[in-house]
C-alpha cells in the first residue's frame, strides 16, 4: 500500500491545469538525489584509458598549471605513455565478471541501497541515481534525466567525506555547467562535507573493530591514508589537510586509542612539487625501519574502493612496507556499501533534504 500523498511516478506527464492544448506536458514533480563520484574508465585498453585521463588531467581543478605549459607536456608525452601503465593497474582490479571497475560496481551497489532507503523514506517523491565527474555516466546526463523525470529541486551529493578543491569542488562545478544547460533549472542543494558526521565516524570505527577481531595479532599502527593534493593548496586556503586531521583525530577517540596507535598520511603524490605530507608510501617503509612489522592501513577519504586504495594501497604501498623488513600488511577496505556507512550517507541525506521533504 502506497504512503498517502505521495506522488505517482507510474502517471504520465500531463498538461497543467487550464493551459493551452499546445502546451508540452509536465511529469510530476519530484526532488532528485544525485550521487556523484569521481569517475572511472570504460575499459583499461589504450584509447579508453587516454580519454579518462585526458578529462581527469585537463581539469583545473586538478592540475592548475597554465594549460600553454601543461598542455603540451599532457597530451605528447604523459597521455603516449601513462595509459598503458594506469591500464595495466585497472587490469589488475577490473571486476571482469561485469566488465567495470570496482569503483563502478561499487557505486552501482551504494546507490541501489541509498534508493531502497529514500523510497521506505519518501516513497515516489525522490528519484536516486548516480554520476562521475570524469566519464560514465556523465554528470550532464543524469541532471538532463532528472529534468526530463520532473525533479524539480535536485540534492546534488559528492560522495567525498573531505572537501578538497580537486574533488568536492570540481564536481560541484560539473554538476553547475550541467544545469547552465537547462531551459527550467531545477531548484537544487550541494550537501557539504560529512568528515565530522558522527554516524561516518562510527562507520569508520565499526569497520576497524570488525577487521581487527579477524586478526592473530594486533597491528603495531593503524595508518590512515588520504589521497594528497599539493601542500601549496593548503596554504591558498583548501581546507581538506585540517579536514583530514580532524577526521582521525574523532576516530582515534571514539575507538579509545593513544596518539601511538593511528596515523595520518597522504598518498597519490603527482608532479614535481611538494605535496602533503607524510607521504604513505615512504611513512609505511620508516614504520617497518623502526620495528613497527605488523601494520595496518585504511582509506577515510575514499567512499568505494577504486585504483588508488586497491592498487596503489594494497599492492605499490603493502610492497615498499615488506621491502623495508615489514612483515604483515593489512588493508582494510572502505566502507564502500556496508550497512553503518548506506546508514550514514543516508542520513546525510535527509538532513539535507530538510524543508524540501520532511
């Protein structure tokens, strides 16, 4: 049995009331929840992997250099060579079976959980789908889908705890020029980031607890990894390094630990210049230089696993540990679809959609 008053999104668009017969019919007004996530290629052969990386790489949000010295570089050097390496790291975590990345199917899974959520919530008054802000499905054609389903305002949801500009920011301004093409732009929300939100927090912490009670023994140092960007965007005002910081500093409390037990580092160093530090994969090799051998890492910063937490994670970063003399490396994956963090980020959610549904 439907809830009462809840729209019918089974009805065909109509004409409005006393409009002209020529007028184009309008579907029922609904609020759109638009997930977003960073992006993924299509496949991990060449050409597929020079179009990602072309798009990811153009962004100025993530290289800011001035495109008459980065451009050149980019697309006769960098993008002749790096798309056999970084396909080769796909290919080495590509969920075959369904012929997409993890962190497609991944998303694919959040999403469908997050929909089963909203629409015990609100029935058919919200419409839930997902987009990256590099490749498919692309921003504009999930908010032209959205339009084109009758949501008229849209909660526009990066799925990053961390603001940072290379991430909340870029895909906040995709989703902007999506609606710069609109000829009725839907009234819309960006939900702000949820780094301090207690019920990510107790994800987090949840699944620490769960990983560590499958071990023998207890690791020396839980190491938790962000993605870095450069530190000269802390000091030009990105907040994401304090963000960070913040973020295990809460769980370090709610797990009860001491400052010796957890750390912060930063991964994914690009580029010539300084980036924020201590790097992981260097931090990992001086734990395993000073007698920590037993230690485990994990990814706040990222709401699936994707490359940089499968790959570069649990295979480039795990080999410099062992290099170093380390002897037992575990990865712990993200919350990804686990049931505390579809809690969480649904939570998030009708937070925000307060004074729109209630």
């Amino acid at each position: 049995m439907k809830r009462p008053n809840m729209l019918d999104t089974s009805k065909i668009a109509t004409r409005p009331e006393h409009a002209a017969e020529d007028h184009p019919a309008i579907p029922p007004a609904r609020v759109g929840i638009l997930l977003a996530n960073l992006g993924t290629p299509d496949n991990y052969d060449y050409w597929s992997m020079r179009r990602y990386l072309n798009e990811f790489l153009s962004d100025r949000r993530v290289i800011d250099y001035s495109p008459w010295i980065w451009q050149p570089l980019l697309q006769l050097i960098i993008l002749t060579k790096r798309p056999f390496s970084s396909g080769a790291a796909y290919k080495s975590i590509w969920n075959h079976e369904d012929g997409e990345s993890p962190l497609m199917t991944i998303t694919k899974a959040q999403t469908a959980k997050i929909k089963e959520t909203m629409h015990k919530r609100y029935g058919d008054q919200v419409m839930v789908d997902f987009c990256m802000r590099y490749g498919n499905p692309s921003t504009t054609s999930k908010v032209r889908a959205m339009a084109e389903a009758g949501c008229q305002k849209i909660l526009f949801f990066p799925l990053y705890p961390h603001y940072a500009g290379a991430t909340s920011a870029t895909a906040n301004d995709q989703f902007f020029r999506a609606l710069m093409a609109e000829k009725w732009q839907p009234t819309t929300r960006t939900v702000e980031p949820y780094y301090s939100h207690p019920k990510y927090i107790e994800a987090l912490a949840q699944s620490i607890e769960r990983a560590y009670e499958k071990l023998e023994t207890r690791p020396d140092i839980l190491v938790c990894s962000y993605h870095g960007v450069p530190k000269r965007y802390l000091m030009e005002g990105d907040p994401y390094h304090c963000q960070c910081q913040k973020t295990t500093r809460l769980l370090k409390e709610r797990l009860g630990w001491v400052d010796t037990e957890i750390k912060t580092t930063f991964q994914s160093k690009f580029g010539p210049e300084e980036w924020l530090q201590p790097y992981t994969v260097e931090e990992v090799a001086r734990l395993a230089e000073q007698g920590k051998k037993n230690i485990a890492v994990c990814a706040p910063a990222f709401s699936a696993d994707c490359i940089e937490t499968l790959e570069e994670i649990n295979e480039e970063i795990k080999e410099s540990f062992e290099e170093a003399g380390g002897e037992h490396f575990t990865y712990i994956p993200c919350l990804n679809d686990d049931a505390p963090h579809i809690e969480a980020l649904s939570t998030v959610i009708e937070e925000n959609l307060k004074g729109w549904l209630d």
